[in-house]
C-alpha cells in the first residue's frame, strides 16, 4: 500500500466505467418506468363505463370537440388521470425523502402521522365547523405542516435522531388517528361520506379546481428536492460522515423536510391519504435500482405508477368499487407487517 | 509537497448539554506531522477530534485553520482542506466500494456539475493507495473489518484535503490490518505531506507512528510533544491510573509501555510497585 502517486488512465478508465455502467442502470429504471406511467395514465383515460380508443383521447386532449368523449374524457378522466400522477409523484418523492434522510423505511410521512395530521384537521373542519371545498384543503395543508414541526419540535435535542423522530412521529400519529374516530363517531351520515374520503384516500369526483394546487406544488417543490440529491446522498453516510464531506447536515434537513411536507400536503388536500404510497414507492424503487443512485426520480414514478394501477383495479377489477386508498393499503399493510418483524430479526438495524 | 496549514485550539471548552467534555484547552498541530491524542475513556479524544472539524460547535473558545474559525467557515470549503472519518460511519445498503469511495467527491462537486476526469482520477488514485481496486465493485456490506476500514479511509483519501483527522481507525481491526493502515497513514504523511491527527486507542502503536503525542487526562492536556518525552511511567499513571514500566522500543526506539497488573509481574518488580504505593499512601 505505498503507491500515493497518479493513478495509471486505466485504473482511471475502470472507475469511469464502474461510475456510467450505475448511472445507465438507474437510467434505464426511470425510462421503463416512464414508459409504463404514461401507458396506465393512457389506460385510464380509454377505460371506463364507455371505452374511447386512443385517437378519441388524443383529440380530447388536443382540444378538439369529441361527441360524448369530451365530456367523459375531458371532464372525468383527465382530471383524475391527472390528479392520480400528481399525487403518486408527490407521495413517492416524499416518502423517499424522508426514508432516505433518516435511513429508515419506516420513516415515511403515512407513517409518522403527519397525513394523519392533514386527515385529522380535514374530518374536524368536515364535521365539527361544517367546512368544504378550498377550506378544508387549506386546513389539512396547514396541519400537516403544523404536525410536522411539532414532530421535529418534540424529536429535537442536539440535531434530530432518526429514531427519535420515527418513535415520536408514530405517537403523535396515534393520537391523531384517534381524534378522527372520535369526531367520526359524532358525525352525521352525510358529512360521515364526505370525511371518509380523509381516511383511505380517493380519487373519486376529481375536478380540475382539486388537482390545481397539488400540480402546482409539485411544479414548485419536486425541483427544490432534487436540488438536495447529492445532499441526501451523502447523509447516507452518517450524519458525522456528512458533515465531514461539506454538507450542511440540519439545513439539508430541514429544506428536505418542509419541501417533502408540503408534496405530501398539498396531495392529502386534494385526494386524501392515499394509504401507503409514500410508504412503498421507495423501498420498491430500491429493489428495482439496486444500489446504484439517487431513488428520487424513480420513487416519484413507482408513486404515480401504485396509484394509477391501484385506481384501475379499484374501478374495474373487483365486482364492488373501491376507492383507490383501500386498494394501496390492502398492498401496504403487509408489507409494514413484513418490515417490523424483519427489524426485530435484525435487532433493529435497518 | 509539505503543507502550512496550522489547525489550533485556543481556550476550547466543549459540552454535550450540561456535561462539560472538554475544558479551556490550547492544542496546535504540528503541520505536516502525524499527531496521535491518547487518552483514557470518556476523556474527551472524540469529542475534541469532532470539534476540530467542526461537527460540535465550542461552548467557549474557538478552532482556527489558518487562522479562520472553523465554524464560521463554509462547509465545502472547509471540507477541502479538513477531512474526517469518524469512528463509525454508515454503508448504504448494497452500496459498492467505488461509489462509496466516490462520495469523498461531495465536497469538489456542485449541486449539478457532473463528474469530472480529476474526480475518477482522485477515486482511483484512492483506491489504489488503499489496495481497495480489486475490490471495488464488491458491495461494502460483504467485506471483512480490514477491507471495510481501507475502503473508510480510501473515501477519505478521495476528498484530497491537506489535513486528515480520524477517530480510532484501527478499532476492530486484527494487529496485521492495524498497521497496515497505520503504515498507510505514514505514507500519506510522508508523500504527499499529509497532516494527520488520529486518536488511538494503542499507546505503543501512538508512539510508534506519532511525531507529536498528546495525552488527555479529562478533558485537559497533561503532556503533549514528542512521545519519548510524553510517554513516560508518571504519564501513565497520571493519565490512565496504571502503573507501567516504558522501555525503548527494540525495533525503533520509541518509547514502549508495559503494563504492570496485579497478577505476572515478577517478584522484585511487584516488590517494589508495592513499595512505591506504600510510600505514596502511608498508613
């Protein structure tokens, strides 16, 4: 071990090439992945009581007056296409973050109450002060955001813990799941249809003016977090390792949580908690990765895919329909079930 | 190539909450040297170490490099020219050793610059003083202790910063991979000039590879320089409560300590350790 001297171009030409055969494997995931978003956001455009084969769609889209069309296409399912690609993007990437930023895949927002936060605020607002529409959007964004905060309040001693915070957000999450049933079990039959929608997650009577918001949130905060890429990257290391190598550990952080909030905020407002999206998306997308780069472009798809499959079956597969949270959390619950008794196996070392 | 970074110390006192670790302690590195701080348990190595690069900010006092404040640095920078391994950092799962020895990059990269030549190079560069390049599309989480360490400190290597601190590299490690990467550090040292400032747990190995000794008693220094004057029987006692005779060192004449114990030692040197202690405690 004594050669300190410059590297011969070979040895340099083989970490070149280990470097572009990773990249081109995780660039080939997002491409696939890409392809197969677009093909079941296509699917749930041409499906439903009526089928429009795709040059129908396209006119649609295109702006043109289509007959019948216009209106199931236009009016129904563009908006719920839409809403469910958006959403599944905003819940993959958010979920990831958080997994990849506490080094936990238990660490996801569904988890650690803070969409309990924003349903929780949205059944209060529903049943106890008679709110709709924007109100009720606006209120559960701001929980959300309010949960979060008190999470990372309550965790913080010397920097925030992983653990600490997953254990604290679990809790708090607890506590606001039980809000719900309390006010639920007060609730009236028609405000009981309409909170429910808070609790599993629907896409059922989307329009353009829910789907706005969470678009535009999106369009603002995706960007902010994939500026942080190689930030998270290297948190991975340890949060010593980190900040050894220039990071800016809590400001990282906390870019990294409000942004991943606001993603799962802004979602929850206009769909409800799409049960364990944000959850799976990431583990999934590492499976399919490997370890070789960031997981947050491909979270993001595996997000949009879930939630687009899980809608279809949802309306179609089944002889009832189901709102598509149901569909996601039949996936989802084993899956948790899965990783707690993996961590007790490993001592709790994930 | 010989660096002039001064890295120092000045009045620093560190505290995690109410505990106070570290006390009004002045410390400046030899540049250009290798430092090794030694210490008994909980008496503050890690936590000056950490403090010296900037991962815990001074209750009072403060960390100068080249007479900056270290905390009021900007991360990157400072990361340029200081590295750190800490005692225990964490592989990604599945993680291979050249992407791991390629985050030391993080540093020299912006947010979107892609990955230059001079980055593959420093990676491969690392690799090879770290005798990591055969391994390096294996995944970290299957190697050995020794192979995990060398690829630990190739990812240091790949930062390429002039001043080089590490918290216990040879813990875990079998005596043959310990000095290898000791051996390793000498190199650094010597070649490219590298200041290096470990913490180790081995006094014997300390005062092999250091030139400069620091010997922290809780949280103060209680002597620092050269070994041969640092390491001495009174030095061990004071600072770890051991009795120890230290003899010169046959292979390379550094001081070597010999532990004394309650139990092997011959009977004239337990005889007069007695009589040492009997006179220091009169009854």
């Amino acid at each position: 071990m004594t050669a300190l001297a410059a590297p011969p171009d070979a040895a340099v030409d083989s970490v070149l090439h280990q470097r572009t055969r990773r990249a081109s494997r995780r660039r080939l995931v997002i491409v696939v992945l890409a392809v197969l978003v677009v093909v079941a956001f296509a699917v749930t455009l041409m499906v439903g009581r009526t089928f429009y084969p795709p040059g129908d769609v396209l006119r649609v889209i295109t702006g043109e007056k289509v007959p019948g069309a216009s209106f199931t296409v236009g009016r129904l399912r563009l908006p719920r296409g839409v809403l469910a690609v958006v959403a599944g993007l905003s819940f993959g990437l958010a979920g990831v973050t958080f997994q990849t930023m506490l080094r936990n895949p238990l660490a996801s927002p569904d988890v650690i109450g803070i969409s309990s936060g924003a349903s929780a605020a949205a059944v209060v607002g529903i049943v106890l002060f008679s709110l709709d529409g924007t109100a009720v959007s606006s209120l559960a964004v701001a929980a959300a955001l309010g949960v979060a905060l008190l999470i990372y309040v309550l965790a913080f001693k010397d920097g925030v813990a992983g653990t600490r915070l997953i254990l604290i957000g679990i809790g708090v999450g607890a506590m606001l799941n039980s809000v719900i049933q309390y006010v639920l079990s007060r609730a009236g039959q028609w405000d009981y249809q309409e909170a429910l929608r808070w609790l599993t997650g629907s896409l059922n009577g989307t329009s353009w003016t829910t789907v706005l918001p969470a678009l535009l949130a999106l369009l603002v905060l995706a960007p902010v977090l994939l500026g942080q890429t190689r930030n998270l990257a290297t948190l991975q290391l340890g949060d010593d390792t980190a900040a050894a190598l220039g990071v800016r550990v809590e400001r990282t952080r906390v870019i990294a949580i409000i942004a991943a909030v606001g993603l799962v905020a802004f979602a929850t407002a206009a769909c409800g908690p799409i049960a364990f999206v944000s959850f799976l998306a990431g583990p999934i997308a590492a499976r399919i990765v490997g370890p070789n780069g960031s997981l947050l472009v491909p979270a993001a798809l595996v997000g949009a895919l879930l939630v687009l499959v899980a809608d279809l079956v949802g309306q179609f597969a089944l002889d009832t329909r189901f709102p598509v949270g149901v569909v996601t959390g039949v996936l989802g619950a084993p899956y948790l079930i899965y990783l707690i008794i993996r961590t007790n196996r490993a001592g709790g070392s994930l | 190539m010989t660096t002039t970074h001064t890295l120092v110390a000045e009045e620093l006192t560190l505290a995690y909450g109410e505990r106070t670790v570290i006390e009004g302690l002045d410390l400046a590195v030899p540049a250009g040297r290798i430092t090794a701080i030694v210490g008994a348990n909980a008496s503050g190595k890690s936590t000056l170490l950490r403090s010296m690069s900037r991962l815990l900010a001074p209750r009072a006092g403060r960390v100068l490099l080249d007479g900056r404040a270290v905390h009021r640095m900007p991360a990157k920078e400072l990361a340029r020219t200081l590295g750190l391994l800490p005692q225990s950092p964490i592989a990604p799962e599945g993680i291979t050793v050249s992407d791991l020895v390629g985050r030391g990059r993080h540093p020299h990269q912006g947010v979107f610059s892609r990955w230059s030549r001079e980055d593959d190079a420093a990676v491969a560069a690392a690799l090879e003083a770290t005798s990591t390049t055969e391994l390096a599309e294996r995944a970290v989480d299957e190697l050995s202790g020794g192979q995990r360490q060398r690829v630990w400190i190739a990812m240091a290597l790949a930062q390429q910063t002039d001043l080089l601190l590490l918290d216990e590299p040879t813990t875990f490690l079998d005596v043959s991979h310990q000095i290898e990467v000791l051996d390793l550090l000498t190199d650094l040292n010597r070649v490219r000039g590298t200041t290096i400032v470990m913490v180790l747990h081995d006094l014997n190995l300390a005062a092999r590879y250091a030139d400069h000794l620091v010997a922290l008693e809780s949280g103060r220094i209680h002597a620092a320089g050269e070994p041969g004057t640092v390491l001495t029987e009174d030095c061990v006692r004071a600072v770890f409560g051991l009795e120890s005779r230290v003899i010169a060192d046959p292979i390379s004449g550094k001081p070597l300590m010999l532990p004394i114990g309650r139990h092997h030692a011959t009977a004239p040197v337990a005889a007069e350790v007695r009589g040492a202690s009997e006179a220091l405690s009169p009854r």
